[in-house]
C-alpha cells in the first residue's frame, strides 16, 4: 500500500491544530503567566514540535505551489502566441488553404492544441471555416489567397 500524503492546506490545519492543543489543555491555567513552559507538561512540547514541522511543511508547499502557477501563466501565453504565429506561416506557405492535421505536422504541434489555435483564429475573423467536397475540414486565411495584392 502506498503511503497517504496531505494536502499542503491539511499539513497546515494538522499543524496549526497540533500546536493549539496543548495551549486550550493549559493555557487557561494560574500556572502560566510569563513562564508559559513551566505549565506544559513534556508530551505538550513533542506535539508542538510535530506541529511546527507540519505547518511549515505546509507553507512551504503552498508557496511552492502558488510560485509555480505564477510562472506558469506567462509561459502559457507565450506559448500560444508562438504556436500562432507558427499557424499563421504555414498558412501563408501553404497558400491560404490549410488543414488541422497537415498544420500539425508542418508546426511539429499536437493535433488538440493546433485545433484550438485554428478554432481561435476563425473565431476572431482571421480564418474562415469551410467543408471540402471530401469531407476535409478547411481553413482558409484571406489574407494569403491573394498573396500577390498585400505581400509584405
């Protein structure tokens, strides 16, 4: 059987409540005052050491995990705008005409994420969707049909 790992947010809650329980046991006490150590009993400070590993172990993990969404989302968006860019040259090579699964190849991409991008694009106006009489789905990008007009 594999060992069960927590959550980073259940090593927090476990260690946050490790640590509190031995100041609800003793914390009300006459006893403590400024010398809180002298009320806690031995097995007190074991629970609270454990407590501490816990939640730092905890926090650790979250912040790990919040770093690596942070730099996630850039690489994200710079990776669609490359798999765009790379869309729109084969479509320009391949004379305005394209399919989704030659684009994949031709840009060395997934056939879901060169999809997505092809779908976006006819979405937002720069490709148009239209059936072959074979049945092929096409994506036709105005802009290169008539290459010889607006040539840059």
């Amino acid at each position: 059987m594999g060992r069960h790992r927590k959550s980073a947010i259940g090593e927090v809650i476990t260690g946050t409540v490790m640590i509190s329980i031995p100041f609800f046991l003793y914390g009300g006490s006459s006893s403590m005052g400024m010398g809180m150590h002298m009320g806690f009993p031995f097995w007190s400070w074991i629970l609270v050491a454990l407590g501490a590993g816990s939640l730092i172990r905890g926090i650790t993990r979250l912040a790990a995990k919040s770093k690596k969404m942070i730099d996630s989302k850039p690489n994200a968006k710079k990776r669609k705008l490359e798999l765009e860019n790379m869309v729109l040259r084969a479509a320009k090579k391949a004379g305005g005409k394209v399919t989704v699964a030659r684009t994949a190849l031709f840009i060395d991409a997934p056939i879901e994420e060169t999809e997505t991008i092809l779908n976006s694009l006819a979405s937002r106006g720069h490709a148009n969707v239209e059936v072959s009489s074979e049945g092929q789905i096409l994506y036709m990008f105005p802009d290169f049909l008539e290459q010889d007009k607006l040539e840059m």
